[in-house]
C-alpha cells in the first residue's frame, strides 16, 4: 500500500502526490458506497490506481474543501484597499474556528507613507502572538522573509481581492498564478463547485490555489460561542457573572471592565461576528435548522446544519473535525 497526498481533484479522477511521483486515482467503490468524501489536501492509501483508505485529516476548510493545512496566511494591503480591520479579523477568527495557525502579511508596504498604519498593526497583532510581515510585491521587500514562513509547509493564502496574493506568490516563485480567479460558475444555479489545488511553488513549499473563500459570515455558531475565536476576550469569560456572558449589554461582566485591556477595532469585530451568529440562532428557532454542536473549545467541533427538506447524516470520521454544510454538496 503506498500513501500520498491528493493535490487536484477532477471529476472522478484523484490526483496523488507520493514522494514526488503522480498517480491518478480513481475511489474504491466500498468508499464511494460508504459515501466517503475525499477532498483536496486528503492523506490516502492507494494501491494500483485505488484508493483504498482516506487517512484521518488535522483539519479541514470547506468552501472550497481543502483538508490538512499547515497555515492560513491572511494577506491584507496597508492601502489600496484600504486596511480593513473587521476583514483581518474575519480571516483570523476563521483561521482559529478552524484549528489552523495564521501569519499576517500586509503587502503593498511601498504605499504606505507616514501614516501609522504599521504601528498600529504591531499594538494590536504582536501581543496576541502573530507572525507579521510587511512586504512589497512589487518592490521586493519582505519577501525573503515570506519565502521562509512558507519554507516546508501547505499554506492558504487569504485575503480580500485586489491585496496582491498572486503578485507575492509570482514574486518568490517565479510561477506564474493567474491573478483573478476565471469563474467556473456551472448552470447548477448557486451549488456552483469551486475547485482548488495544491501547487508547489518552489522545492518544498506548496501552496493551496483556490478560487477563494467566499461568504465568511459566522452563521454556524451560537453566540456565545464567538468568544472562543478572540484569545483576549476569552481569557476573562470565566470572570463573567453569566457563563453564557456574551460581554455586550451583561452585567458584572469580567470583559466589559477589562475593555481598556482590549483593543476597539478587536472588540467591534467581535460584537459584528455575535450578531452575525445571532442572526443564525433566530434561523435555527425559526426556519427548523438543526445544530448540534459538540463543542468543548474551538479545537473540537462538529457542526451540522441539516434544513428541514434536505437531510444529511453527520458523519464524524475518528477524530475528524469536519463542518459540513448543506450548501458545500
Ligand atoms: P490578488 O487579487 O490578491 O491576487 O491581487 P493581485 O496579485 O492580482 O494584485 C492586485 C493589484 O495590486 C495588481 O495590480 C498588482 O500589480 C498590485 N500589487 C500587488 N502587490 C503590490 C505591491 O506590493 N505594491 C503595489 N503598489 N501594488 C501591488
Ligand atoms: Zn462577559
């Protein structure tokens, strides 16, 4: 039995990487039967163009699937676009819900005059343990830097369009990623299937290439379960008088007296992300969507939406930490 890593998936067909040699694949039909899914990043056993076992994943990002990822870094521009904070944090809460570490690269560094952008940046990311890198795409700064914090591992890269993620992958490569994604869209209406790969950009550095993760809204999570993605707001939760404090309008609430602790832009995103999953919880009561949340902290997870017409089994592999989403067929 040989082991390898499926970089492409295309229509029946498994691409799998073993020690640098390609094999195409095709699903055991006991797999297909079982309903395995197999996704992009997947450890797999094959045997003579078989797949025979899917080995368990450390993690998993759905929209697009991609599984086993080293990092997620979160590219943002320090201009044109404009710094978004509440994006920045939507990355970085997404990261975390995930169980993926993150590093934030802010590229387009040769735009920024003395504004305090990088200062502000530093007060608000350094102290909650990030990796940060300034660079320039198009001027050649940082980049040796960003070539080592991608040196041996499988990276996402994350961020807004336009921030310059093709140009900074072009730039250490000498690839050539085509900057926007070409859309795919199907005439399946909105199930539309967005493929992604995992490509090598230089010896042992691989990146995933994907169209990109669209609709991160925290509508998959209850309220008071957003403080487990801001390690500096969780840390007082156990201080609150109500162990089901969301730290807004509570009273005696441990967060809500440390607030000059925690930064403004941190907090505002926060409280965005609890109404987001608010509006979430209203559906469930409402709409008859079910969530089973086996939550213990944000490393242990199985959420499952199952709508009242279209029901899908949960299936929790081993140790798999799998969000499954109708939407993501
Ligand atoms: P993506 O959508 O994130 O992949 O962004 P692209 O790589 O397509 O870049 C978007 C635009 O920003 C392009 O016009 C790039 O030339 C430009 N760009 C990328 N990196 C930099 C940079 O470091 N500095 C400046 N000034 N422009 C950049
Ligand atoms: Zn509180």
């Amino acid at each position: 039995m040989v082991v390898g890593q499926i970089f492409k998936i295309h229509s029946d067909f498994y691409y799998v990487n073993s020690d640098n040699r390609i094999f195409e694949c095709k699903l055991r039909e006991v797999l297909k039967k079982q309903k395995q899914k197999v996704f992009v990043g997947d450890n797999v056993e094959f045997n003579n163009g078989a797949i025979e076992k899917i080995l368990p994943r450390k993690n998993f990002i759905p929209r697009p699937s991609v599984s086993n990822i080293d990092q997620v870094i979160i590219v943002s521009a320090v201009k044109e676009p404009e710094l978004n904070f509440l994006q920045l944090n939507r990355y970085i809460a997404f990261a975390n819900y995930h169980n993926i570490p993150s590093v934030l690269c802010f590229n387009k560094n040769d735009l920024s005059d003395n504004d305090n952008t990088i200062e502000k940046v530093f007060s608000i990311y350094e102290p909650l343990g990030f990796d940060i890198l300034f660079t320039s795409a198009i001027e050649g700064y940082g980049l040796d830097e960003f070539k080592k914090i991608l040196d041996g591992k499988i990276s996402v890269l994350c961020g807004t369009s336009g921030v310059g993620k093709s140009s900074l992958i072009n730039a250490i490569s000498g690839i050539n990623l085509k900057t926007k994604a070409v859309s795919d869209k199907t005439l399946r209406g909105t199930h539309t299937t967005r493929h992604c790969e995992i490509i090598p950009i230089n010896d042992n550095s691989k990146i995933v290439d994907t169209p990109g993760f669209s609709n991160l809204k925290f509508d998959f999570l209850m309220p008071d379960e957003v403080d487990n993605l801001f390690r500096e707001i969780h840390c007082y939760k156990a201080s609150c008088k109500y162990p089901d404090c969301l730290h807004i309008h509570e009273t005696e609430c441990a967060v809500k007296a440390n607030l000059g602790k925690i930064d403004e832009t941190r907090y505002e995103s926060y409280i965005s992300f609890v109404e987001e999953a608010q509006q979430y919880k209203e559906k469930v009561k409402y709409h008859g969507i079910k969530k089973e949340s086996a939550q213990k902290n944000t490393h242990e997870k199985i959420s499952v939406k199952i709508s009242s017409q279209k029901r899908e089994k949960s299936r929790n592999t081993k140790k798999q930490n799998i969000y499954k989403d109708i939407d993501n067929e």
